[in-house]
C-alpha cells in the first residue's frame, strides 16, 4: 500500500475560531469528523520521518506530510473544530491508471465507447491535482468547480430517507457535519422528519428543493411533501439552531450559513414551545432565501445572547414567510445591520415582527396579517454606543391584526424612518375591535419621520367581525413626530392625541372618521 501526499498548499492553513491564520498552531490529525473517530498518528513528514501531530510555519501554512497507507482523506483539528483535508495525489494516480494499458482490450476502443456512451469530447473525465474534476470536463448546463461540494442526505453514505416516517436527524447532521466550510448540504423533495435540533456550523448551506410560501387548497402537509418536519416529541429547543458561544461545542463567533429554498413544519407537535430557527451569542451574516418557518408551537424565528451578553447580528432574509405559529413571528433583539426583504409573518398568535434595539435595520416591502397581537412592534432603548443608527421601513404594509398594525415605542436619539405604510383593517381585538387600536401607534420618545401613509378600516374577509382600527394613528408621551402626506380613515378619529406629546406635526394629512366621506378635512 502507498501512503498519500496531503498539505503544503496556499489553501492549507491552521485557522482559529474566527477564521484567521494561526503561525505556529499545533494540530492532530483524526480518520473521521464525528467524536467517535480515531486519532490518527501514523504520519510521516515530506522526507520520510516519522512524526505525530502537525505544526504550521510561521505563515500558519501546514507543510507537506504522508498520510497513514492508502488514506485519501483526512480530518485536521488546530483546536476551532476538524476540517476534512484530501491527499494532493489522488487526481496524479488516477491520471496515472487511466494513462495505463486497459488488461481487457484497446485503450482507444474503451475511450471510445465511453465517448459514444457519455457523449464526453475527451472520453473518461479525470481529476487534477486538486481531486476535482477539471471544469472543461464537466457538463456543459452545470460547469462548477464546486459541485463536489454538494452533499445529498439521501446519498448512501448518509441514508435520510425524507418518507415522513423514518428519523433522519442522524443522517442529515452527519451531512452537514461533514460538509465543511463551503459546503452544501442538499434535502431533494421528500418529508424530512427529525427528533432533535439540526445544529449548523459555520460556513453551510442547507438547501431544500422547494419552500411554499402561501398555505392553499392543494398546497400543504402530504400533498406538497418537501420540508422538514419536526416529530411530535420534540416539544422543547428549536427545530435548527445556530450557536456562537464558547460552550466547549461550539465556537465563540460564529456565521456565514446559508437556508435556501427550506420548509420547517411543526404541525405534528401538539404541546411544547419548539421553535423554529433559534441562534444565540456572536452569530453574523446569516442569509435565508426562499424559507418558510410553519405551525411552530412556540416562535418561528427567534434570537438570544450568550453568557458574554452578545447578540446575532448583520442578517439577511429574503421572501421568507413565517406562517401560523403560536407565539411570536420573528423576535430580534440587538440585530445590527439587520436587513428584510418581502418577508411575510401571518396568522402567529402574538406579535408578527418584534424588533428590539436593532440599530441600521432596513425593512423593505414585509408584511405582516391576522396576527393575534402587534403587526410590527418596534420597542426597547434603540442605541447603545455613540453613533448607533435606528431603522428604515419602506414599503411595508399590515392588515387585520389584532392590536396595532405598527407601534412604536423605542426610545433613542435616531430617527425612525417611514416611507409608504400602508395599515388596514388592524386592531381587530379579537373581533369586537375598539381596543383604543390604530393602524400606527407612536407611543415612542425617539423621532419618528413618516412620509406617505394609509391606514384603512373595514372587516375581516368574512365580515363577521366590527370595523378596525379604532384610530388611524394614535399618539401617547410621543415626541418629535412627523408625518407627511397622509390619508388616515378609522371608524371614530383619523388621529388620536392623549397625554403630552411634544413636537408633533402632520403635514397635508387627510383624516376620514367613520364611514362618512362628508367629514373628510385636511390638517396641515
């Protein structure tokens, strides 16, 4: 048996837990990813020598080294977690075999008919030195140099079934554990049911084949077989889980994963406060596409801090729906940078969108209906160090939730910035409406900018409830409001001021009371 070249690349450096190159760093080497796997010690340096473990130089570049007889793969571990290495020569040796005589026949024959067989110009495709396939000799609808990233959980090495019945936690997690920074991990269409929380390390993309962002006739549970689903004894924790947090598992600063095209349903869970997406501590620049969080019994996507007081931040969520769970929507807190795009909250029976503190968030074309409490609740002490920023909202609308379609009551010295809300039909109270609800509710102490607004009444689709909201925009203990170019129609006042506010002014708004169109007038 011969032993393989691995290492003395650019690309093979210690890192720390932060990404960063560590000189000097001291690392084993380990036959697999998973704590079962054994430590391996049968190396031997570029000479020859024997040697144990692995020492980077001082760039943090490790050195060329043999790998243990006939092994093609290995796991390094410089202390933030194993990182699986391929030996150097496996695409030399296959060149090697290919170059050699065929024992069974002609060499040009055998090309030949693979050619005929495979369509392929060249014949059989090779690696290079890199163990990939050379992108000239990929398919030309999917030429990547990345597709050996993609990990299938329903490949054999990992067996997730996705029939709804079998438990396929172990065989996901083991997908993505091995997937490494970079790598894909792919659920084709299938019912993916899992008893425990999926945990993602830095750096994966778990991508489903589909999400379905509206609930319809046709459209849900076994008809539309392409989520994962949680099983009905996960009653606690969260459904995936992303962790920053020096906690001996995980690392202190953590990010970069990737959800697209990804259903969660908790529909099978009837008791309990599951979660759907939970991450907590040092977590940055998440992005989810095309994800839909479904019938949670607790929050759909949810955040917290870890033992330092640090929070995730700097997010990216793009037409993600989270659809009828039981508590909250979407509950942020400290989420800098934080950024939504057609995000839609729906049916949750407390408040859709919660945001706290989560200075330079920019909401643009979001959503949030039917809703059991606040459409979006903008609250808590907005800035925490000098400088710190508040938020954008644009193009954002609400409709017949159950208390505010959007409040505020945040304190800070940055403006919030409103631009074309759009509030109907809130304030439903359960029905009865009245409530003293609006359609935009400034109870807030920092400024409060609104240009274009609309807030209408009316009923439910079924018409069995009262006319909401009670008032188009309602101010308490407000200070430095304005707002500009308005229409606010409401079934007893357009605007409704109690308390001391300060600095309030609404510019060419128009106010309609009740039904009558004969009491419109215009406030400037």
């Amino acid at each position: 048996m011969a032993r393989n070249l691995f290492g003395g690349s650019a690309s093979d450096v210690a890192e720390d837990a932060s990404g960063a190159r560590v000189p000097g760093a001291t690392g084993t080497v380990w036959n697999g990813p998973t704590a079962g796997a054994t430590r391996i010690t049968d190396l031997t340096d570029a000479d020859g020598a024997p040697i144990t473990q692995l020492v980077a130089d001082g760039r943090g570049v490790l050195p060329a080294f043999y790998g243990p007889d006939a092994a093609e793969r290995v796991w390094v571990d410089f202390g933030a977690g194993r990182v699986s290495m391929l030996s150097v020569t496996v695409g030399e040796r296959l060149d090697e075999h290919v170059s050699a005589s065929d024992p069974h026949g002609s060499k040009a024959a055998v090309l030949a008919e693979l050619a005929a067989q495979r369509g392929a110009a060249n014949g059989l495709a090779t690696l290079d030195v890199y163990g990939l396939i050379p992108e000239d000799q990929l398919p030309t609808v999917a030429k990547s140099p990345t597709m050996a990233d993609w990990i299938n959980v329903k490949a054999e090495a990992y067996g997730a079934l996705g029939d709804g019945v079998a438990d396929d936690t172990a065989a996901i997690q083991q997908a993505i554990n091995a997937a490494g920074i970079g790598g894909i991990v792919y659920l084709p269409k299938g019912v993916y049911r899992i008893s425990k929380t999926l945990d993602l390390p830095r750096g994966v993309t778990l991508q489903g084949s589909h999400s379905n962002l509206m609930i319809g006739p046709g459209m849900v549970d076994e008809e539309f077989p392409c989520y994962i689903q949680a099983a009905p004894t996960m009653t606690t924790g969260s459904m995936i889980q992303i962790i920053g947090d020096a906690d001996g598992t995980h690392p202190a600063i953590n990010g970069e994963q990737r959800l697209f095209n990804l259903m969660l349903d908790g529909s099978a869970v009837t008791t309990g406060n599951l979660d759907g997406i939970y991450a907590k501590g040092n977590v940055q620049n998440i992005v989810m596409r095309d994800v839909c969080v479904r019938k949670m019994p607790n929050n759909g996507i949810i955040t917290g801090s870890n033992v330092a007081g640090e929070w995730p931040y700097s997010w990216r969520l793009h037409s993600v729906m989270v659809d009828n769970c039981k508590a909250n929507g979407i509950v942020f807190e400290r989420q800098t940078d934080l950024t939504m795009i057609d995000v839609q909250v729906i049916g949750c029976w407390a408040t859709g969108v919660r945001l706290s503190n989560s200075a330079n968030t920019i909401l643009e074309t979001c959503r949030v209906e039917w809703c059991g409490g606040y459409g979006f609740h903008l609250t808590g002490a907005w800035g925490n160090w000098p400088g710190s920023g508040s938020m954008t909202m644009s193009a954002c609308s609400t409709d017949r939730n159950g208390w505010d379609g959007v409040r505020i009551d945040a304190t800070g010295n940055a403006p919030f910035l409103i631009n074309a809300l759009n509030c109907r039909r809130d304030g439903r109270n359960g029905g009865p409406g009245g409530g003293g609800y609006a359609g935009l509710a400034l109870l807030n102490r920092a400024p409060v900018v609104v240009t274009g607004l609309g807030c209408y009444v009316g009923t439910d689709d079924g018409g069995t409830a009262n006319t909401s909201p009670q008032y188009g925009v309602r101010l308490k203990g407000a200070r430095d409001v304005t707002v500009v170019g308005a229409y606010l129609h409401a079934l007893t006042a357009g605007i409704q001021e109690e308390g001391t506010n300060e600095r309030v002014e609404f510019l060419a708004t128009t106010t309609v009371a009740g039904n009558n169109y004969a009491e419109d007038r215009v406030q400037t």
